[in-house]
C-alpha cells in the first residue's frame, strides 16, 4: 500500500538528508524502496547484513549511485559522525536516506552533530486521514480492533492479525530491548507492558506500577522509557499554562498498536483518537514547521478532558472521545466555558453531527478523516 508521506520526502532529499523513524513493521523499508523507484541507481544497504555493513563502512558503492538507503544505521558506532562526514563530502548527485526504529538514539541522542542536515519524517499506522487521502475504504472497526500496522490491517482475518501481534510483540520485548540497555528483570518489564495494556487513558503512576511488579518507581520509568524508545508505547502529559489546579507529573499512557489495547470498546477507541492525533501532530510539525503537542487536562477535583492539541503554549482544541454517548461531556462543557476554548466531542456511534453551546458533537470517523495525516 502506498504512503502519503512519500511525495514530501522525495521533495525534501533534493535539499538535505531524510530521516524515516518509527515503529518496526510499520512500512519503512517498503516505503523507502517505493521512493528508491523514483531515481535511476540507487542502493539499499542494510547494516545488519555483514556484506552491507562492509559497504557502509568503506563506502563502497559505485559512484553512479544517487541514492543511498541506510537502514538500521544507528546500530553503527559513531554513526551520527558517520552520517555528518558523508553528507559533507558526498557528490551533489548522491541523496542520503537513513531508516530506522531507534527513538533513543534518533532524538535524545543526536546532539548538534547533524544539526542542519536532515529533515525528520516519523511514519506511524495507518490511520482512517491518511487512507481517505489514499482513496482507500476506512475500515474504523479493523483498525480499532486489528491496528493501523500494514500488515495486520490487511490481513484476511482478526486470526491472520492476532499471529502477527504475537510475533511482533514477542520480538520486540525478547530481542530489541537489548539494544538500549541490559534488562536485570526482564519478566519485571514484560509485566510493565502487560499492566499498561489494561491501563489506556488513566494517568501512571510511577510509584503505584513500582509497587504492583515490586521494584522501583525510577526502574519503572526506565522501563516505560525503554519501550517508548521502541515505539511501542508513547505518552500524553498534562497541559497546565494558564489552566488552575493542573496536574502537572501523570501522563497517560498509549500504545501505537491499537490492537495491543486490553480493555473495553472505549478504551480501544481512546487509543485509536491518541494514535491519529498524534499523528497528524507530527506531521504538522514535521511538514509545516508548527509547535504543536498533544496533551490532555486534568484537574485536582477531577474533571479531565481526554486531549487537547496546544499550539504556541494555547489551546487549539479540547477533544472528548466516546463510543456513543451523544450527550456533552461535563468535564468538556466546564473547560469549554470557563477557558473559551474551541471543542469537540467525537461519538463513533452518532447519526446526526451538530452543535452544543458552542461544543461540536462530530463523528468520529469523520474528523479522523479531515487530520492531517
């Protein structure tokens, strides 16, 4: 299946280097031999192969190459060196792209090395905007239940789905972990993992989780740090500018597999709204330079709306998210008139859209559909 960011990144390697990151089996391999197809001689090179890593190192491809795709780079010692001398020195007919599923390693460690020399594209699910834009049929059901990963969303059946999550997950946590760090406890992790597949829109706490796998609140985090590296869950933290009594140290927790989600109808569909936002939040970020976050509010006296997207420090959007509750939410209706701040309730199972003092009551598919990405 094709992709919808592949139009801005082939735009975007004419200018600098392309960096594709995100979860494993999510379409970055696929995506970036799609985008080999537009130029005449390009090169896949792959540093976990031993042939291709000899390549990598010694640069060794003919010089007619005018791609180069490097995945798996951050494997490589000094790669953020690696990749500064070659973009440096590189001819100008030859285009750098790099992949891979390291966050860790993308974000929180590539300092100023690269500073200028890259555009950052994060591939995520697919999501219903991106498959509307695809002119594909959004099937809400498949991806709430199934996932937004390729591969499971079009997979025959929920059995053929379910194969490759087990798969999937049990690599994940039996294999990659170790790329970040040498796990002590790693039955205390996959408890971890298992414990926030029940806890979707509830805000963690360290000490609280501590407590249920008995070893500490800063292993915890480690942990939870660990597997958002891996793109296997990401956080949504509270907003508190200008909003009194916030709670300002619990996120909530989501996982970037819908169908890892083990909970009720509404929990998947929290997560399912948590994926697209962020989603589209990345890609405004990335694709229009905006400084937009997604968080969610949360009061001391317990009102709490599930997401709010902020942009430049203010609210764009209040969104509560529900199955089929058409009446307007309170905890959205007191944010709405005491901060006048636009909002919307999505109901996934509604017939008629409409508008509630000033609260658009939307369906939920249909503003999935109209985000960017």
């Amino acid at each position: 299946m094709e992709r919808i960011q592949i139009n801005y990144i082939i735009k975007d390697l004419a200018k600098k280097m392309g960096l594709i990151v995100g979860p494993r089996q999510v379409g970055k391999t696929y995506l970036s031999k799609k985008i080999a197809s537009s130029f005449n001689n390009p090169l896949y090179l792959n540093f976990d192969h031993v042939e291709d890593r000899e390549i990598i190192t010694q640069q060794a491809w003919l010089p007619t190459t005018d791609l180069i795709i490097l995945d798996e780079l951050h494997k490589m010692p000094e790669w953020r060196n690696y990749l500064k001398g070659l973009f440096d020195t590189k001819p100008e007919e030859l285009h750098i792209l790099v992949t891979g599923s390291a966050r860790l390693d993308v974000f929180n460690k590539i300092g100023d090395s690269l500073a200028g020399r890259y555009f950052l594209h994060r591939l995520l699910p697919l999501s219903p905007a991106e498959l509307f834009q695809l002119k594909q049929t959004v099937h809400l059901d498949t991806l709430i239940q199934q996932g937004g990963f390729p591969e499971p969303y079009l997979a025959e059946n929920a059995i053929e789905a379910a194969r490759w999550r087990s798969q999937y997950s049990s690599s994940m946590l039996s294999t990659d972990v170790f790329e970040f760090d040498m796990i002590q406890n790693l039955k205390a992790l996959k408890t971890v993992f298992e414990l926030l597949r029940t806890k979707i829109g509830t805000p963690i706490s360290y000490q609280s989780l501590s407590e249920d796998v008995a070893v500490s609140p800063n292993t915890i985090k480690k942990y939870i740090e660990i597997l958002e590296a891996l793109f296997i869950v990401f956080r949504v933290t509270p907003y508190s500018h200008n909003i009194a009594r916030s709670i300002l140290k619990e996120p909530k927790i989501y996982f970037f597999d819908n169908g890892l989600v083990n909970g009720d109808e509404g929990a998947k569909l929290e997560n399912l709204v948590a994926i697209c936002l962020l989603k589209s939040v990345y890609g405004r970020i990335d694709y229009r330079g905006e400084n937009i976050a997604l968080h969610y509010l949360r009061t001391k006296d317990g009102q709490e709306v599930d997401f709010a997207l902020v942009n430049d420090n203010h609210i764009e959007q209040l969104i509560e998210v529900k199955n089929s509750d058409k009446e307007i939410d309170k905890s959205l209706f007191a944010f709405h008139q005491k901060y006048h701040v636009p909002a919307v309730q999505l109901v996934k199972n509604l017939r008629q859209e409409r508008q509630v003092n000033g609260i658009q009551v939307r369906k939920l598919a249909e503003f999935l559909k109209e985000l960017f990405l």
